[in-house]
C-alpha cells in the first residue's frame, strides 16, 4: 500500500476533518489537532453554528461547507477522517480514494460488508490506506484486561461479558435518533461495532454468533434501541455483549470468568466525556479512570483492585502516522471491521 514519500514523510499529514458533530469535534478533531505528526487544514461542515465553533477553536483550519469544497483542495491534502453519518462514508471514502488521499472512516465502517469489501478494493488499487476508526481498542478498562490475559492473571477465560449501557432516554438529538437499519443506524451497528470488535481482539475468530434486538423507541418500526450478542470464538471462549441506550440501572463494564480468577470493573472510560469537556491528550489527567471505576481481580472473599492503563485514543493517530511513513502496520486493519460487520449483518437477517 501506499506511504507519503519523500520530504512529505518528514512533514506534518495534512489532514480534513469531515463533519463537526460528535464524532469529528469531540474525537477527532482534538486527537489530531493535538499530534505533531498532523496538521488539521480542513474541516467541513456545513452547520453555520458548527462552522464557527470551529473556525474559534482551529484558527489555523479552513473551514467549508461541503465536500466537495474540501476535495477541490485535494492537492493540499494527504489524509481524508470521515465524522460523518455511515450511509455517506462509502461515496465519500470512494471519492478520497479516487482523488489519491488517505482515508479514515468512523465505525461501523460502512452500511454493508459488500461496500466494504469494494472500498478495500479500490484503496489498494489506487495505493492509499485504508483505515477505520475502532477508538475503543485504546479504552482504559479495556487495555487493562488485555494486559491481564496477557499476564494469564485469570487463568483459562471461559466467558466474558461486556456492556455498554446507558440512561438516555431522550436520544441523542442528532442522525443516531432516525437512521435506519439500512442506513447505519440502531445501537447494534453503533455500540455493536465496538463491543463485537473488542472480543474478537481479546478471544480471537468468531465460530457461531446470534443475537437480539428490540426497539423500544416512539417508532415501533425504527431501529434497534437494545441489542444483546453471544459469540462463540474459535478458542472456546464465549463472549456475551449487551447495548443498551435506556438503562435506568447500568450493568458492570466488564464481567470476565476464568479458571483462576474473575475480573470484574464498572463504569465507562473517561476519554469521550474528558475530551468533550475541553480536555486535551496532553493533559497529565487524560486517560485516567476514576478510582470508583477500577475493576477488581480475584474470587469472592478475595478480591483486590487493578490499578487500570491509561486510556490512549491518541494511539490510534500515532500509529496511523507510522502506516502512512512506512514504519508499520495500520491502526485498524479494515478486514477486521469486514468481520466485525458480518456478524452484525447476521444478526440483523435473522432478527
């Protein structure tokens, strides 16, 4: 694939933003306007509200309206991030592609794993990379237990339950609240992508999945507001994920039962609502998780509490920055949201 060659290796990545809603300036904005491997020169929206929050808080970004606004400088670029609602990332990554540009493309990729596979296609005939933004590989809680597998603290892992959930009755006020299925939306692609993808990170291929949604939304016909998973791994291992948006009571984070030992942690990570706040990545406080949120290790009667990792969605761009200089593998590789995205279509057939 394909690298910045030459001086352009040595240089800051010119980067745009596309979209300045949640994902684009709580997430990627601040990550790469904080990383010297970057500049931030472009960012559109076409919100005027949007348009000037931006332009105060990047002075030195252009700000457009429009795609097409931002591919017309295409010439000034290297790198396209795509914040934007799924149903567009196709068209959008497909047209950053033609034009020659990196591309990073917000979970759960694309609305199909047919246009995933035909994006892929394309990115390695035109020699870019092709990412995908799986920012909760780098959660805190996370990074924890994949160091404590590592380390065989719990022994032989025989199930592992995992939860995202929330008390958000009122939606979110934005495309999540109407998209349909077809177009990317319900919690199981947008939670569903981060959760399937982490156990498969922990426990490796998937060999049987099923699962369940239901709607609890004013639209009867809407899309799923509460998803459950169960993945059988290749290993053995039998992952159990639950997403679900209207909780009045929230289960543990993580719930993982071994032969040895269990680990058991509540709680979300702090990145998103730290970033959101204004903080940024360079601050000594960033990533860490609240000592109420550490997870515990052990048996019943004897249980001791894990100091966690450091969150560290900055990862993600550091790395993308060694990909595109030739120094080493993507962050993501889009194979792995490919997968991600089969077990998702399944569910949703059978459903």
């Amino acid at each position: 694939m394909g690298t910045l060659k030459g001086s352009d290796a040595a240089a800051p990545i010119r980067t745009a933003v596309v979209g300045f809603g949640i994902s684009g300036k709580v997430f990627h904005a601040p990550l790469i306007g904080a990383a010297p491997d970057y500049s931030l020169d472009v960012i559109v929206t076409a919100d005027p509200d949007r348009a000037a929050e931006a332009a105060s808080r990047y002075p030195h970004a252009r700000v457009v309206p429009t795609p097409e606004a931002m591919f017309a400088l295409a010439g000034e670029l290297d790198l396209v991030v795509l914040g934007t609602p799924p149903l567009t990332h196709f068209d959008l990554a497909a047209s950053a592609i033609a034009r020659g540009l990196h591309v990073v493309v917000d979970k759960p990729f694309v609305t199909t794993s047919t246009h995933g596979k035909e994006l892929m296609s394309r990115a390695s005939d035109a020699g870019v990379q092709l990412t995908v933004f799986q920012n909760r590989r780098w959660d805190a809680d996370f990074l924890t237990l994949q160091k404590l597998l590592t380390e065989g603290a719990l022994g032989e892992v025989r199930t592992f339950e995992s939860r995202f959930e929330w008390w958000r009755p009122e939606g979110f006020g934005n495309w999540r609240d109407t998209a349909a299925v077809a177009a990317g939306g319900g919690i199981l692609n947008d939670l569903g992508a981060h959760l399937i993808d982490q156990a498969i990170q922990l426990f490796g291929p998937v060999a049987a999945s099923h699962g369940e949604t239901a709607t609890h939304g004013p639209d009867p016909d809407g899309a799923d507001t509460e998803a459950f998973v169960s993945l059988l791994h290749e290993s053995g291992v039998r992952s159990r994920l639950w997403m679900n948006g209207m909780a009045a009571q929230v289960g543990p984070r993580f719930h993982v039962l071994g032969s040895e030992a269990g680990y058991m942690k509540w709680g979300l990570d702090s990145q998103e609502p730290a970033l959101a706040a204004g903080m940024t990545p360079s601050d000594p406080a960033y990533g860490a998780d609240p000592q109420t949120h550490w997870g515990t290790l052990g048996v019943d009667g004897d249980r001791q509490p894990i100091v966690p990792e450091p969150g560290a969605y900055p990862a993600f761009y550091t790395r993308l920055a060694a990909a595109l200089r030739g120094q080493g593998p993507l962050p993501v590789d889009p194979a792995e949201s490919l997968e991600v995205l089969a077990v998702i279509e399944k569910i949703h057939a059978l459903a």
